[in-house]
C-alpha cells in the first residue's frame, strides 16, 4: 500500500517554464488536495477536488491549474513559473469529502526552485 | 489567512519531560486535528477530536478542546528525542471551503 505518491521529489526551474507536479493515491480516497509550504509557515492550500471531475481554488490558488479525470490522480501544473512559487509542495488525500471527520495522508512532497 | 495558530512557536525540553502546545482557531469547526512533520517529510496525522468532545487520548498523547475559547492543547507525555519533530494544529471548519487549514506549527526539540 503506498499511500499518496508525489512525483519528482525535487524539481529546478527557469522563470518562465511550465511543469507538473504530479500525485497519485492507491487508497480510493475521494478527496485530494494541494497545499504549499513556505519556510516557518504552515501549509496554504492551493486547489483540491471533492471527487473525480470536481476542483476547486484554494486560499493561494494563480499561477497553477489541476484536474482531476481519475480518482487515484490529482496533478497541479504549474502554468508560468515564477520565483515567488518557490516553495515545498504537498499533496493530501482523505477517504471522504464530507464532514466525515477523516484525517489527512500527505505524500512525502516535492521540494521546487524557480530561478 | 491561517485559521490556527499554535503557541508556543519554539519549545525545548529534556527526554522523559511532557510537552504541551496550544492551538487557537477563529470560526466554528466540525473538528480538530493534529499533524507531526519530521524535518523534511510530509506531514502525519497524530489525532483528531470532533466538536463535541472535550478530551482525547491516543497513547502518550493527550488532546483537549474548549470550543467555547476556539483553542485546543496537544500533551506529549514522558518525551522522547524521537518526538523532535514540528507539530501543526489543523481545522475543519462548518462553513465555506472543504478543506483543512493549517497553523504555522510549533517546533519541538526534545534534549536526550
């Protein structure tokens, strides 16, 4: 069971440059999400998904796009990327969207530079 | 904007002492949860207490929530360096975006 997979673990890029980060659960869960985290803060969420063809913004939502066509996928691009994006990046699934009162399994996260 | 804050930022003990970090929240919640992230990992889930329970229990931990004061406390028992880690409270609030928002963490640094 690997739980939510986040690929790459690190990432460099140019000011400028698209990519996508990408996160994947074998778990079923029906809600993912994204959130940023800045040094000796804590996490901002960024978009997440109640479900299989549902997103939503988040609290720190421009400059990145996602979809969700899968349930086990939930990938956030990154559309022009500038160095304020610079940032650790995790992605969250729960089993339910509702007010089920589930926690949260993160993945391990992708650590990205914009330079 | 962060919904909750933990006191304090930094805390340092020594092995075997308790560790006691606070949370304060603003809006009405469906629950609490708390989260430890090892320097460098991703955050785990530790423990969550819905809105109408007052007191929880997993371990050497202990979790207490006073929606009247919108704040809640994480106990770390008989510490160990092994608990050195951040600790982040986490709500899910009754209304708007159905999603958790997270504190900005407190730090905890457990002395062998």
């Amino acid at each position: 069971n690997a739980g939510v997979t986040q690929t790459p673990k690190f990432q460099v890029l140019k000011t400028g440059q698209s990519m996508t980060l990408q996160c994947a659960q074998d778990m079923n869960h029906e809600y993912m999400s994204w959130y940023r985290q800045d040094p000796g803060m804590g996490l901002r969420l960024i978009h997440y998904s109640v479900g299989a063809g549902i997103t939503d913004q988040g609290e720190v939502p421009n400059g990145y796009n996602v979809s969700r066509s899968t349930t086990e996928d939930f990938p956030l691009r990154l559309l022009s990327a500038a160095p304020s994006q610079t940032s650790v990046y995790f992605c969250a699934s729960s089993y339910s969207a509702m007010s089920g009162n589930y926690g949260y399994t993160f993945g391990s996260g992708t650590r990205l530079t914009v330079v | 904007s962060q919904q909750g804050e933990e006191d304090p930022q930094a805390l340092s003990i020594q092995e075997g002492e308790n560790a006691t970090m606070n949370c304060s929240y603003k809006t009405s919640i469906n629950n609490l949860q708390w989260y430890r992230q090892n320097s460098g990992r991703g955050l785990v889930h530790l423990i969550l207490i819905r809105s109408n329970e007052r007191e929880k229990h997993s371990g050497r931990l202990r979790v207490t929530l006073d929606t009247s004061k919108k704040s809640s406390s994480l106990l770390i028992t008989a510490s160990r360096a092994a608990d050195t880690a951040s600790y982040f409270c986490a709500t899910d609030a009754r209304t708007g975006r159905r999603a958790l928002t997270f504190g900005s963490g407190t730090r905890l640094q457990v002395q062998p």
